[in-house]
C-alpha cells in the first residue's frame, strides 16, 4: 500500500506543480480579462469558453475514461499496438465531423453577423482541444506525469495570457483568447503524440472492433453522462443571459471561474494521479486492497478540499478586491453556495470509482440525470427572482443532490473506509484557522500583499493543529519524506543538504 501511495504521491507533485501553475494563469487573467472586458462582453466571452470547455469532454471523456480503464488489461497482455490502434483510430471522425463540415457551414451558410469569426474559432478549438485531450489521457494512463504536466501549463499560458495580449495589442477583443488557444493546440498536439509513442504503437491495421465495441460498451453511456454534466455545469449560465443578460452572467462567471480555479487545483492533482492506480490495484490486487486505498485517498482529499473552500469563502472580499475590478464586487454573495457546491461535486469522484472499477458506468446516469433535472427546475424559479445569486443556490443544492444520491448507489457496488475521526480533525482545525483569518481581515490587512498573508498565515496554522491535535502519526512523516525524496528536484535538494551536513560534521 505504501508503494501505491508514493506512486500516487510522485504522480500528484507534477499535477499539483501544474495545476498550482495553470489556477495561477487563470488568477492572474482574470484581473487581466476583467480590466479588459466589461461585464457584457465578458459575459460572452464566459458562453463562448464555457461551450468549448464544458462541451467537448461529450466527444473525450467517454474515450478517455476507457483509456484509464482498460491500459493496465493490455500492457499486462502486451497488447499496447491493438490499444493505440483502437483509441487512435477515432480521432480523425472528430477532426472531419467538426474541420471539415461544422466550420465551412459557420463560415459560410450561419447567420452569425459580428461573431461569425468567433464562433469558428470556438469550432476550431472544440476540435483541437478534443484531440489534446484523448491524448493527455494516454500519458496518464502510462503515468507520464511531468510530460502531462509541461503541456497543460503551455496550453493555459497561450491560453490566457498570450491571448489576452493578442485581444490587446492587436485588437482581437473577446477573439484573443481563442487566437491564443488555437495556436497553443496547434503546437502542443504533435508534441503529445511523440511523447505517447505513436510511432512505435500505432498501427491503423491494428485497429480492433472487439476493443472498440468494449470501448463503448463501457463508455458510451458517459457520452450521456457527461452531456447531462455539462448542463448541470452551465445551463445556469445560458439561463441567465436569458433571463437577466451578460451582464449578470459576467458576474456569475468570475466568482465560478475563481472558485473552479483555485479548489480545481486540490480536486485534480489528487485525483488525476489515482485513477489509473486504483484501477491497477483492482486489476492486480484486489478489491480489499483498491476499498483501503480509495479510504487513505478520501482522507487527503477532505484534507485539502475542505480548508481551501472555507478560506476561500471567509476571504471573498480580498480575493475579489484584488483578482478583479470594482465593477465585480457585487458578486460576492454568490460565493458560498457556489463554493460549498462545487466541493460537493469534486469530492464526488471518490465514490465514483466504484462504478468505474466494477464496468457499471450505465448507474452513473441515475445520480448525474436526477442532479441535471433538479438544477434546471430550480434555476427556472429562482433565477427570475434571484438573478445570478438564485442560479448559485441551484448549483449548491443540485450538487448535493448528485453527491448524496452518488454515495448511496456507490456503496451499493462497492464501498470504502470513511475517515470520520480524521473528518472531525479536519474540521476542528479549519474552524481555527477560519478565526485566525477574521482576525487578520480585522487588523485592517488588505491588497494583494494583505490577501497573500492571510493565506500563508491561515495554512500554516491549519496544518499545526493538525499536528498538534495528532492527525498525522510518526509513519506518516516518515512516508512524507519517502515521497519527497522520489520527486526528482525534490529529492536531489534533499540528498544535496544530507551530503553537505554530512561533510560539515567530518570536518569537525
């Protein structure tokens, strides 16, 4: 189990370096796109990014879920040229669907006025980011984590930053971001099927219809899944531009692009390292094996989710203040449903992994179709009356309803070890450090300077009273170092100061 940890471990330090690197391009673009565009305009930059982001994993996620599923089964067979062949074989389907019938009709035949060149940039990058995805899902399944790692935060810096100069100093307006984002795709794609070994493992001859009817067997209903996702994810926002205007989608969109930013980091680098571990578990080890890992994996989750979401919560103002212009301030009561319902939504995966290991993906729909459904309804009541702070309450309480429901059937295949003593550690030094914040905010911290004080003060004294409460045992910090000494940089530091003490006491 140990071993699995720091495979875990090692995986994670590189999705955490990169999703720590890609949350800060995103907080350093949004003060950026917000000073840029107004409310209306960011509004539609919001629908425009939410379709490509929201809605290509309809098109991968299916793919990609498959991938990490199925990879330990053939690189055990040695099958890694039929696996290749099989996954690989789909893509140009994609590539024709949206480059060569979808873009000449929006170029040519749609109504679309002033932003018909937007809406085919946004056709473009569906369909490159769809490609970049399937791939990204190969190097996790072969655990290339810094290879991954590398590219997501080039992908993310043309993204946002490159585009946003481009939206600037060559008048792009709302286009930047999407001229920044194609290009990126453009270069970063062919790199991605170098490091996966195309060459070496692809063979269009190779391609097996067993695998692929394997593949959608399991797969195709999280095409419907991850369809009903994205309505839960952003139907709110189109209601919005429906009933109120970009106005108010703007304000909504930065306080989720913050939340979904900053928690996005803890939720991902966690989970992107265990999936395919706790997949090879199941496969080689069993289900008591995969139930404990899955236990300690929900452990280090809440560790991290649950802090981060009060702090983030407690310091709305400073964050906004300082991530955004004056004109966003008024958005600030939307950060605790949407905060707290998103938490309830990554931590979700936890349970999932219990249809996944069991090849149940069709139960999924059940949890995510009763969530959709309930969001939509609420939205439709308290958007009219609410605005933007009504389609917050609908994102908290539909995310609830997919958790609970999820947990409840999950348990029903498979269940795990809830650290419920670990929890009410967890809590008792969150409620600590959330009294050392207000404190802080009291004594008349504020700016950028304020804002990152309070953040480093408020960590550091979360995780002393978990020490000191005594969360963490005397084998886990020795696991700690074990783990830290196994990241590359990490490690050759270490060494590095064990050598030079050790120099230092022979010379005395």
């Amino acid at each position: 189990m140990k071993e699995r940890l720091i495979e875990i471990g090692r995986d994670s330090a590189w999705y955490l370096a990169s999703n720590a690197v890609v949350a800060v391009i995103g907080f350093i673009a949004i003060p950026i796109l917000t000073r840029i565009f107004p409310p209306r305009q960011y509004g539609i930059f919001s629908l425009v990014n939410t379709a490509i982001a929201l809605g290509s994993p309809i098109l991968y996620a299916w793919l990609a879920t498959s991938i990490i599923r199925f990879y330990p089964e053939h690189e055990d067979r040695e099958e890694l040229d039929v696996f290749y062949s099989t996954v690989l074989s789909l893509t140009p389907y994609y590539l024709v669907l949206f480059l060569g019938i979808m873009l000449p009709v929006a170029a040519f035949l749609l109504p679309l006025g002033k932003y018909r060149v937007l809406v085919c940039l946004g056709i473009a990058v569906f369909a490159l980011w769809v490609i970049f995805n399937i791939a990204q899902a190969l190097m996790r399944a072969r655990q290339q984590a810094w290879e991954y790692a590398a590219l997501s935060v080039f992908v993310a810096f043309c993204r946002y930053l490159v585009g946003a100069s481009i939206a600037v100093w060559l008048g792009q307006g709302v286009k930047g971001p999407f001229w920044g984002w194609l290009g990126a795709l453009i270069i970063a794609i062919p790199i991605e099927l170098i490091v996966i070994k195309t060459g070496k493992y692809y063979k269009w001859k190779k391609s097996s219809r067993t695998l692929q009817r394997a593949f959608f067997s399991f797969g195709f209903i999280l095409i419907f899944v991850t369809f009903l996702s994205e309505v839960l994810s952003a139907v709110d926002r189109y209601m919005l531009q429906g009933f109120k205007g970009s106005y108010q989608v703007g304000l909504y969109s930065m306080v989720y692009t913050l939340v979904t930013n900053s928690l996005g980091v803890i939720s991902s680098f966690v989970a992107l390292a265990a999936a395919p571990v706790i997949m090879q578990v199941y496969e080689r080890e069993g289900e008591e094996r995969t139930r404990a890992l899955i236990g300690k994996i929900t452990r280090y989750t809440l560790m991290l989710l649950v802090p981060a979401t009060v702090g983030i919560v407690v310091l709305r103002d400073p964050i906004t203040r300082v991530a955004t212009s004056a004109k966003y301030i008024p958005a600030e009561p939307a950060y605790l449903p949407i905060a707290v319902g998103i938490t309830f939504f990554y931590i979700s995966w936890i349970p999932a992994n219990a249809f996944l290991v069991k090849k149940r993906t069709k139960l999924t729909m059940i949890p995510m179709a009763i969530a959709t459904v309930a969001n939509v309804v609420i939205n439709i009541f308290l958007i009219p009356k609410y605005g933007f702070n009504g389609a917050a309450w609908a994102t908290f309480i539909s995310y609830f309803v997919y958790m609970l429901v999820l947990i409840v059937m999950s348990i029903r295949l498979m269940s795990w070890d809830f650290p419920w003593l670990s929890s009410l550690r967890i809590c008792l030094a969150t409620g600590a450090m959330t009294a050392a914040l207000y404190g802080m905010m009291g004594a008349g911290l504020h700016g950028f300077i304020g804002l990152l004080v309070m953040v480093v003060g408020g960590t550091l004294l979360y995780f002393l009273v978990l020490t000191i409460i005594g969360e963490y045992s005397k084998s886990e910090f020795g696991f700690a170092l074990d783990l830290a000494q196994r990241v590359p940089a990490v490690g050759r530091a270490i060494k590095h100061a064990r050598k030079s003490h050790g120099e230092r006491k022979g010379d005395v």
